[in-house]
C-alpha cells in the first residue's frame, strides 16, 4: 500500500520539506495539494507520475524500515565521556539549578569524593574505552562536575595530573564545569599544566547574573567570578562562558554574549536553555531568543562548525545533511558520585532507571543503559511527524522528565526552542 512518507511537510502552495534530506523540494501547486490531501492516508491511489519513484511516496513497510534504520544510526554505540562528581555540595545557591528538583536531592548530602573513588572511576573509565573505534573526529572528555567541584580542591589538585598522565591526550579533553569563585593560585598553576578546559557559569551582565547565582548568603558572585576567569585567561588556561538563557537576559542576548566575550577576548560560549520543570520562562523566551542566537551565528558561531549550535542551524537550513545524533549524552557517558554509585545521567539521581550499579560491579553492562537508548526520538510518536526530526538532537532527559514523569517523553523546552530557530533560519536562508 502506497502512502505520503510521514517525513514530507507542506511548507507552502508550490513547496515541499523533507525532513529526512533535509531539503526543499519545489513542485506545481496542483501536486502539493494531491501531497495535502493524502498526508495520513494509509493507501493512495491515483499517484501522479511526476510523484512515482520519489521519496515522497512510500510504503508501509518502508517506512518502518527507514524507521528502524534512522533509529540504529543516532543510537550510541560506546562509551566516550565520564562524569566526576566530585562534590555534591555547592557554595552558591542558584535558583534555576536543576539539582533543585525533586528526582535528585543530591546537593542536600553534602558529599565529597575522595581519590580512591575518583581513581577508580578513572581507571575504570580508560579500560572500557580503550578499545573504542576510533572514527574521523573521535573524542573522549572527563569532566569535573559537582555541585562546586572547587569545593573538594584538595580531590582536584591530585586527580587532574593523574587523570592527564594515564589518559590518551590524543582524543581526551579535560574540562572542569564550575561557578569558578573558589579558585586560588595553586589551582590555576594545576589547570595550566593539565591543558584543562574550564567551563565557568556567567550569566551577565552583573545585575542579571547576580539575581539567580548567588552565595548562600545572598550575594552575587559575578564580580568574583569575572575576576578570576580574566585571571585564568592572564595564565593561558582556556575558559568558555556556560551562559543560562533566563527570562531576565534573554532580551538583548546577543549583545551582552558580545559584551562577554570581550571582555575574556573569546569567541567561544555555550548557551543553556532553561532545563524544563526547573524554572519558568516567559511565552516569548523561545523566540527572542531565536532570534539572537541566530545573530550569533551569523556573527560567531558559523566559523566554529564543530560548536554543536553551529551544527544545529546548518542542519535547520539543509546545509548540513547528517542526521543529528541524540544531544542528551546519558548513553555515552558514565556518572560517577562520590560514593562510588554509578548513573547515566547527573540530574535523575533518584529515578531507578539511571542507576547503573556502582565501580565495583560490571556497570557498563548495566541494563539500565538498554532502557536509556530506547530514549530515542525514532521512537517517538510526535517527534516522527515533526519538521526537526533529521535536525533536533531530541533534548534532555531531566527535562523530558521533569515535563512528563518519563525520560521517553518530549522536553518541552528544546523543543519549542528548537521550533523557534526553525521560524528564524526558513526566512533566512540566504544565509
């Protein structure tokens, strides 16, 4: 039975997009009316000649063959990345922090790995992946992550020259995610002479930043944190602004990114969007910021084509024919907290699906890590009939379950995001 592919849209009277090729496909009015017509009927008739042989027109069975096939391409396959959670405490108290969320309580234990645990985890890490195929482009990277990861310095200052004499620094990056307010000297000098990236949370300017990341006591941290990312840059250590998009930055983005990254004198920067259940963004959060993250491509980001927005937008505009892989990392990486335990993802801490056992135990094997690749957008009902489906990375996993109580469901907030972008770049292809 022949039928219109579920991946063909009508984009307007005399176009076609198909999400799959991601590409435009021109056609007479009178076929994109008959495509109109007979989208979700399950067996057409009448299929005009110019239509016969096209990707357009399918079958069933194809289809779910096509399915199948797109499913096993974008399911990971190996291990890649490792996750040191080196504390679950945390001397600020950010109010978008999706440690927040019920499903985790981690930052209420208040522990600290010692080196027996991270060494472990490290060891352990290096002999899973050791055999890994190493395709055009391979990486490997062990962040440090908390909570504060700082606040166990005395942790850091052992594992980071351990983990960069015993890691093949071919492929491995070392990259430390912190509020960087509790840097001192010999800190630095250990950052510097391990090579290891530091990902430091600014959120500015200082009256925005210093509104949700506060100390304890309820002072911003920005001008502390500013401070000591200049003075990490003075020493040659790479620092990249990791900006949360808030309702109270969102305005303007693009012009304070500008103002950011001048002032480190880079061109580098992430962007978050707001995990979804862990704060409130506003109706029109998803597109100004579209809007401006657009302009940063156009202006930055289109010379970084290895940036994952980079990639993002040249896959929305077609310039980029891959299918996007899964962009929650929960089935690449292994998570390890202090005591050993092991997760796939940082946030769910609580959820019985992302517990993978502990160090001493075959984790890798997990079966747990079965059901986390099942969190698959080829898997899913909406995503199949969305426009983005060949482009989106199908979002994170807290924020499918913060939305809707399953890892398997959409994350609300990427996926209007990702929408947004959509509306932005298709008027703009020209670029």
């Amino acid at each position: 039975m022949k039928k219109i592919s579920r991946f063909i849209h009508v984009l307007n009277d005399t176009c076609l997009w198909d999400a799959i090729d991601k590409k435009t496909i021109e056609l007479d009015s009178s076929l994109v009316d008959y495509v109109k017509e007979n989208k979700g009927k399950m067996d057409i008739t009448d299929i005009p000649k110019e239509l016969e042989g096209s990707k357009i027109v399918t079958t069933s069975q194809e289809e779910v063959d096509l399915i199948e096939r797109l499913r096993t391409s974008i399911t990971d396959t190996q291990f890649q990345g490792l996750y040191l959670i080196t504390s679950t405490k945390c001397n600020l108290d950010c109010d978008y922090c999706f440690y927040r969320c019920s499903i985790s309580g981690s930052l209420k234990e208040h522990q600290l790995m010692p080196f027996d645990v991270a060494k472990k985890a490290v060891d352990s890490f290096n002999g899973i992946v050791k055999d890994n195929k190493k395709y055009d482009g391979y990486w490997e990277q062990i962040t440090l992550y908390g909570g504060e990861p700082m606040v166990n310095k005395p942790l850091l200052k052992k594992i980071i020259p351990y983990i960069r004499e015993n890691i093949n620094g071919d492929y491995t990056d070392i990259v430390i995610n912190t509020n960087l307010t509790l840097l001192d000297d010999e800190m630095i000098q250990v950052l510097k002479d391990n090579d290891v990236i530091v990902q430091v949370s600014l959120d500015g300017p200082k009256d925005i930043h210093d509104k949700h990341r506060t100390f304890i006591n309820g002072v911003g941290s920005y001008d502390i944190a500013m401070a000591n990312a200049k003075k990490l840059r003075d020493n040659g250590v790479r620092v990249v602004p990791l900006i949360t998009v808030t309702n109270d930055n969102v305005d303007g983005f693009a012009n304070f990114v500008y103002g950011i990254l001048d002032e480190l004198n880079t061109e580098e920067f992430y962007s978050n969007v707001i995990i979804t259940g862990s704060y409130e963004v506003a109706d029109d959060y998803f597109d100004k910021l579209a809007q401006s993250m657009v302009e940063l491509y156009e202006k930055i980001l289109s010379k970084q084509g290895s940036c994952d927005f980079a990639q993002l937008c040249e896959s929305i505009l077609g310039k980029n024919k891959v299918i996007a892989r899964q962009s929650c990392g929960a089935t690449r990486k292994i998570t390890v907290f202090p005591d050993g335990n092991v997760y796939a993802c940082q946030a769910l801490q609580k959820l019985d699906i992302n517990s993978m056992g502990t160090l001493d135990s075959d984790f890798s094997r997990h079966p747990n890590y079965d059901l986390w690749k099942e969190r698959n957008r080829f898997n899913n009902d909406e995503c199949l009939d969305c426009k983005l489906i060949g482009s989106c990375g199908g979002g994170c996993a807290t924020g499918s379950y913060n939305g809707t109580g399953s890892i398997y469901g959409i994350d609300s907030n990427q996926c209007k995001y990702n929408k947004a972008l959509y509306k932005v770049l298709t008027k703009r292809k020209d670029m």
